[in-house]
C-alpha cells in the first residue's frame, strides 16, 4: 500500500465505535486501515470483530506506550507513508489526498499534519498540534493557534501551508522510510513529546516538516491522560528535558539547561503554592529521573548518529517572556523575524 493509517487503541472500544466509522468512510482505498491493539483489557477485540470485521487489527502483547506501540506494530506495515492517527478522531472528506499530494510533490518533506480542531468545539483549535507546532529555545512546545493553554477560535487564519518544527503525534503523516532512519519514537519517552523528539531528529537530518491546513480533523483529546494529573507533569517535565539533552547543539546546551533549571524551579514553586503539592513532587521526580539516568541518556546523544545542527522553525525568545510578561497569547503576535532560518 501507499499509505497506511494505522490507529493505536488502547481500551479504546468505544471510540473505536464511535470514530472508526468516518476514518473508513472518507479514507481513499489506496490507503490501509489498521488497529494496532496494546494490550486492551476492555472488549476492544470483540468490537472489532463484531463491528469492523474488514479492518487489519496487530494485536500487541503488552502495552508499552504510545512510543513502544507505534514501534513495534509499524514495524509489521509495508507502506510508502504511515499516518499516526489517534482512536479519538473524526476525520473529514479530502483529509488524506492533500497531505499526499504535497508529500509526493516534496520530497524533502518528511512528516507533514493536517489542521487540528477540538472535536466538542469545532471552531477551535486543538491543543494537540492546532495548525502546526513549533518550540522557543528554552523547549516549550507551542502551536499556530495554541500558546500554552490559550486556544485560539479558528476563522481561517492559519490555513495556508507552512514548514513547522513539530508535526502532532495525533495526526502524522510520514514517510515510512525517515521514520526508522531517524530512529523511531524513542521508547523511554512512553508517552507525551515523543512526537517532537521524533521531528526534532528529522530536522537535524536535513528534512522538512510541514502543516497542510486543507486537511482538517477534529480531536476529543486528554484521552491518555488528564492535565490535572501529577503523573501527566512528571512526563511532560521529564520528557521534555530528556528531548533537550538529545537534540541541543553543544554550544546551546549549558544555556538552555540552567535556565530551564531556574524556569522549572519557579513552576514547582507555583504548583506547591497553588495547592498542587503533587505537581511539585512531579516536578522534582523528572529531574531525579534524568541524574539516575545519566549515563543512557549520554549514550543516546553520543550514538545518534545524526549531526547536531542549527534547525529551523525554532522562536529565539522566550515564549514564557512574550506570553506572561508581553500578554502575546495568539500566534499572530509573536515577531515572526524571531524565528529561526
């Protein structure tokens, strides 16, 4: 097959049920459709049987994330490009051929996603991915529609086509072959940012990331896990420092690390004052998680493989600053001279 949309559940049974249905409506039938399967404990299998008796399920032995998943079922797909598609989605008429037509068009594109709009407001964006994602130099994610937690109501603002930095983990398209040349998802990430470790690698190998708003989907999201919950701050804490000690140019890295040290510090603080004394105990278990896992982590940057490079589509100011400070909490607003070429 050309392409292949492949959808990890996990005790996903009734979003199968619910979302499947448009996935295999408006998906073209040059593409395959697969289940991947990690390991359900609700009756998953028997909705598929039942329900979706065509659909290729890869029934995995253990649940080993949202990274482990991915690996270890793509590596039983035989396709030109993967698309990584969330369980939680409703996909809409057109929402694959434009995104493949660009690809096959760009060559040196490696990963691409569609726009991003939340399933219960669908005139907002989603905080996974909106319409493209992007990182300031200190390493906090943000998106075109999304800083921080401030979604931004959609009016079409943001649907021309643009190179990004990262390409969301709930809707990537991608080539199958720079998926396992760059690595694969890294699978101590388990879950949370593994996506933009992923494309980080891309872009030091050379290749580009775009964002092809003419494909829409929309996103329920949350479903791994709450951003209430502690466990959700020790992983998003964890893996982003994690992602910067891997992908960090030499010359950046002392920088970017204390400042981190200092930001993260004052984010514990505020957690603990705010009544959230678990958040700050999160906070502080992700850093003893990178001292205990030094050595690995060392060696994971060391062998590689991939020169460490200047890459595009990275903001040189602090998107903290522009956001707390200078009340920019859309986009638009951010100096786009600010970002890296």
């Amino acid at each position: 097959m050309k392409v292949a949309v492949v959808i990890l559940n996990f005790n996903g049974a009734k979003l199968l049920k619910q979302f499947l249905p448009s996935v295999i409506k408006h998906t073209p039938s040059w593409c395959e459709i697969i289940v991947a399967d990690n390991a359900s404990t609700d009756n998953s299998l028997q909705v598929m049987k039942e329900y979706f008796p065509h659909i290729r399920i890869i029934p995995l032995s253990e649940n080993t994330g949202f990274a482990g998943g991915y690996n270890r079922a793509l590596k039983q797909v035989d396709a030109e490009y993967y698309v990584l598609l969330n369980s939680d989605i409703e996909v809409t008429p057109q929402w694959v051929e434009p995104v493949i037509q660009f690809m096959d068009a760009n060559k040196d594109v490696a990963a691409c996603q569609p726009k991003i709009l939340a399933y219960h407001q669908k005139n907002e964006f989603e905080h996974a991915g909106a319409s493209g994602g992007f990182m300031d130099y200190l390493g906090y994610p943000f998106c075109r529609g999304r800083l921080f937690n401030t979604l931004e109501k959609d009016s079409g603002q943001y649907n021309q086509p643009i190179e990004i930095f990262w390409a969301t983990g709930a809707c990537m398209f991608i080539r199958s072959k720079e998926y396992h040349a760059a690595g694969a998802l890294d699978e101590y990430f388990f879950a949370h940012m593994e996506e933009i470790d992923l494309c980080w690698r891309l872009k030091r190998k050379g290749l580009k990331l775009f964002c092809i708003p003419q494909s829409q989907v929309f996103h329920v999201g949350g479903g791994t896990l709450h951003k209430s919950n502690p466990r959700k701050t020790y992983l998003n804490f964890r893996n982003n420092l994690m992602m910067l000690y891997k992908n960090l140019p030499p010359q950046k890295m002392l920088l970017v690390l204390i400042s981190r040290i200092v930001l993260d510090k004052l984010a514990g603080i505020s957690f603990f004052f705010s009544g959230n004394v678990k958040d700050t105990i999160a906070v502080y278990k992700a850093y003893f998680y990178i001292l205990k896992n030094y050595k690995r982590l060392r060696k994971q940057r060391n062998n590689s493989g991939i020169p460490f490079r200047e890459v595009s589509n990275i903001y040189k100011r602090s998107l903290v600053s522009a956001y707390y400070l200078k009340k920019q909490h859309q986009f638009s607003e951010l100096d786009p001279t600010q970002f890296t070429q």
